[in-house]
C-alpha cells in the first residue's frame, strides 16, 4: 500500500502527521508513505521532508517544484506504484492507533474513509454523503461505535483520510484530471459505485483532522485560481447534477 500525503508550507501540521504514524501501533510492513513537498515556500518542509526518508525506510520523499494541483500530484505518485492499493491523506491529520485497519475490508470495498474526529472534543464525524446530499458540506455524524457493525455505508467520501482499492481505481480510470482540486473525491465515489463497487467509513479507522489548513500556506493567487477553476461547475455538468450553494442534487 502507498499512503500519498501532500505537504505545502505548515510544517508543524505534517510533523504531526509524521508523529502520530511513528507512534501509532498499526503495522508498517509493506506500506509506504510518499511525502510530497508540494511547491512550499517555506524554506523547511522540504529539507524536513528529505531527512526523513534518509533516517525511516516506509517513509519516501518526492519534491514538485511548484504548488501543483492535487489530482495532478496524487496521480504522479500513484503511477509510480502500479498494483498498490492507496491511501490519501491530509497533511493536516494526526493519525490514531487503527488507522489502516481498513486494509482487511479492503477486498470488498472500492473506497473506504476514516472517521475523522474533531480536535478539542474528539466528536466523532466524517464527511460522507447519502444519495440526495452530494457535496453538501454536511458533516455525518457518526454512529455509537458499540451498537454498529465495522462498516457504514455511503454514497460518496472525501479524501481527508480514504483508502481506496487499486484494482477498482484502475478499473474506473482514477483521479479525473479535470477536477483540479474540489470534487475529485466525489467524483470518484460516484464512478466507483456506478462499477458496482461499495464504498463506506471504516469503523476502526480514525484519525483527528485539523481541516482548513492545508490551503492556508497558499498563496492567494493560488486561492483565486482554485476558485476560478470552477471544479464544482464542471462536476455538477459531468454527473448531470446542479448547483445549489454547494449543494448538488440530480437534475429531474
């Protein structure tokens, strides 16, 4: 398995990150984690980085010159790996003991996310989606842990913290490239179901996510360009779905 972690500029939300893996139970072996240092301008996150990979073998560094959009980098990496499930991660997460036990429900499913806890109060939720709700920016809030079974089903997850099954990602034809940053996840948990595929929230997989602060190292030109591209226009007009402040539901 190949865990892609994009890094650009807030280098103590990737020490975190880094942190929490090393000190996290789950077994290593067999997985390595790309860390990209995507475009910062900080003068740190790239030696950091560098060093890194140079003193912990599961730990892999690759440096992109500029900010590049996420699916572009993503796709980079995972074309590397040929035949490695993976599993994309923010930056801006610390990762808790359990955190790649997604792996043995791997088989069945196409992509599963992370609950992903609210730092401060530990509040459990994920952004996941039910069939009328795409990309509404709700947050699921989760089930009581003891009273679910391992998997709770949805229609679409975000890439906050998601693993995904290679063979189904090939199959589908992977990251669309034309969502440059916003609606990759969605867009993907679509195609995957439309396969036949199920996607769900792995239970045991948990993670606290800090959220936001993945963009507040760009610059603002950067911003503007993430908006000017119009990646929820062009998701809504590919699924044949429509724009309500963020708010997606199918066209009738």
């Amino acid at each position: 398995m190949i865990v892609v972690c994009l890094c650009h500029n807030e280098l103590r939300y990737t020490q975190g990150f880094v942190e929490s893996v090393l000190k996290a139970k789950d077994d290593l072996k067999d997985v390595k984690i790309v860390m990209v240092d995507n475009g910062s301008t900080d003068g740190v996150t790239s030696g950091y980085l560098k060093t890194l990979s140079e003193t912990n073998d599961n730990f892999v560094f690759r440096q992109n010159e500029s900010n590049e959009w996420f699916t572009v980098a993503c796709d980079k990496v995972i074309k590397e790996y040929p035949g490695e499930d993976i599993y994309l991660i923010n930056n801006d997460v610390v990762v808790l003991d359990g955190w790649l036990s997604g792996r043995e429900f791997l088989k069945e499913y196409g992509m599963l996310g992370a609950v992903q806890l609210t730092p401060g109060n530990l509040r459990m939720s994920c952004f996941y989606g039910g069939e009328s709700d795409f990309m509404s920016h709700k947050q699921g809030w989760m089930w009581a842990v003891e009273e679910q079974g391992e998997i709770i089903d949805a229609e679409w997850l975000t890439f906050g913290a998601c693993m995904i099954n290679r063979r189904l990602y090939d199959l589908v034809g992977g990251l669309d490239s034309e969502l440059r940053f916003y609606c990759s996840d969605s867009d993907l948990s679509l195609r995957m179901r439309a396969s036949g595929a199920k996607i769900g929230v792995c239970r045991d997989m948990r993670v606290i996510h800090y959220g936001g602060q993945t963009t507040k190292g760009m610059s603002e030109d950067f911003k503007r360009s993430v908006w000017e591209n119009s990646d929820q226009k062009r998701f809504a007009k590919k699924h044949k779905l429509k724009i309500m402040d963020f708010d997606y539901r199918e066209e009738k």
